[in-house]
C-alpha cells in the first residue's frame, strides 16, 4: 500500500511538472492538467486527514492558482466549440468576446509558473514526501469508509438539489482517484456504470455553466438586440438541457451499482 502510494505520488509530480514546462497547450492538456491536480488534492485530503500536522490548503494553493485558471480556459473552449457547432456565425460578437477572454486567460496561465512558482512547488513536493511515508492501512482505511459514507449519505436523498450535485459529482471523482492511489481495482462492470453516471453529472455541469455565461452576457448590456435574441434563444435551451440531464441524474441515483461498495486494504 505504502508502495502504490508513494507511486502516485512521484507519478503526480511528473506528470504536472511536464505539463507546467510547456509553453502551449492543446485543448486537452488543459483537460490533463487538471486531471493530474485533482488527483494531487485527493492524495492531500488523505494526508490531511491522516496526519494533524498536515496543512492541505498551505500545500495545495500553488497548484490551485493553475486548476482555476486552466478552469476558465476549459469552459471557455467548450463553449466556443458548442456554439460554432450549432450555430456556426450567429453570435459572432459573442464568439469574438469568447476568443479575447480566452486568450487573455492563456497569458494569465502561462504567467503562473515561473521560476518563483517551480522552486516554491519543489519545496512543497519535498515537505509532502515525510507524510506520505507515515500512511498505514488502518488510517486508509477509515478514511475510504469516512468517504464513502458521505456520498452514500448524498445520494440517498429523495431529490438532490444542484448544490448537491456538484457536492457528488467533486467526492465521487475524489473517491475514485484516493482508490487508484492505492493501487485498488475495482470490477469493470462497476468501473462503467460509475464512469456512465459521472458523464451525466458531467453533462449537467456542462449546460449549467453554459447557461450561467449566457445570463451574464445577456445581462451585460454589450449586445444588439438580434443578437441578443439569439442569446436569449440559446441560453432557454440550455438551461432546458441542464434540467433534462438534472432529471436523469435523479433517476439514475436509485441504481446501487454507482454507489462506491465496500472497499478494504
């Protein structure tokens, strides 16, 4: 166990210090790196749990800095591919705000990690390593079953409320990078319906936040009125697609095969 971890440990550290030395991104590597910071944090969330002295949110605010920013690129981009899919030229003023606000982020991004910032996150990573080498099977454990008991807690309410949603969607993915960092396999049937139920969260997120942009464009007041209709148009039919997918979600919670089962070192 000790091992595994310690494994993905120094895997996480590649990884994310690759992805820091590149100078341009391709849409999936803003995808890659947040992948990688989300498994970081759910290895720290261990710690943190796990060891009194250890400051999760002291450790994890360099990394943070590019999850957020590499964030608002990813929504921007898929938003920018959503609308000239389906609407090509339409909002053209809209997908032009879209474009400067994303280059605009790149530069933000690519700014982050300087010389400072690398030394800084090698002293964090070299802090970390003393804590990781104190993990036992107990504590591991006790916090798989801690977690595994909050989101069984979620999704056993009647109706989950949006808030709710995204609070499952952040523990499930947590939860199932904490199982990978101890080298826990789980049955490939389990494996699918879980990842099938986290494309519809996905899904969902996806609209929501679509939606939310729409609404702050459209309360902006920069737009002509044909345009501004047509973003009125878009942002009623996503915001329907949010509810359809919200709805699904509901109805496929009953199903016990997404519930993380029971898991022991």
């Amino acid at each position: 166990m000790l091992r595994a971890l310690k494994k993905y440990f120094a895997k996480r550290k590649e990884r994310i210090d690759a992805l820091l030395t590149k100078r341009k991104y391709t849409a999936e590597d803003y995808h890659k790196i947040r992948v990688e910071i989300k498994k970081m944090d759910a290895l720290f969330e261990l710690l943190n749990f796990s060891c009194d002295n250890f400051k999760r949110k002291k450790y994890f605010k360099l990394l943070n800095t590019i999850f957020k920013q590499a964030g608002v690129i990813r929504e921007l981009q898929l938003e920018t591919n959503m609308l000239k899919k389906n609407l090509h030229n339409q909002v053209s003023s809209y997908l032009s705000n879209l474009k400067q606000c994303e280059r605009s982020a790149q530069r933000n991004l690519f700014s982050i990690p300087d010389n400072k910032f690398k030394k800084k996150l090698k002293e964090n990573y070299k802090s970390v390593v003393p804590f990781v080498k104190k993990m036992n099977k107990k504590i591991v454990n006790e916090f798989l079953e801690k977690k595994k008991r909050k989101i069984h807690s979620l999704l056993n309410e009647n109706l989950l409320r949006p808030d709710q949603v995204h609070e499952i969607r952040k523990r499930l993915k947590s939860f199932y990078y904490n199982l990978e960092s101890v080298d826990l396999q789980m049955q490939y049937s389990r494996i699918k319906q879980t990842y099938e139920f986290q494309e519809i969260l996905g899904k969902w997120h996806d609209y929501r936040v679509m939606s939310g942009h729409l609404k702050k464009a459209i309360n902006s007041g920069q737009y002509k009125s044909i345009e501004l209709k047509r973003l009125e148009k878009i942002k009623a039919k996503l915001t329907s697609e949010a509810e359809i997918w919200f709805a699904k979600i509901n109805a496929a919670k009953q199903s016990k095969a997404i519930l993380p089962y029971d898991v022991k070192l």
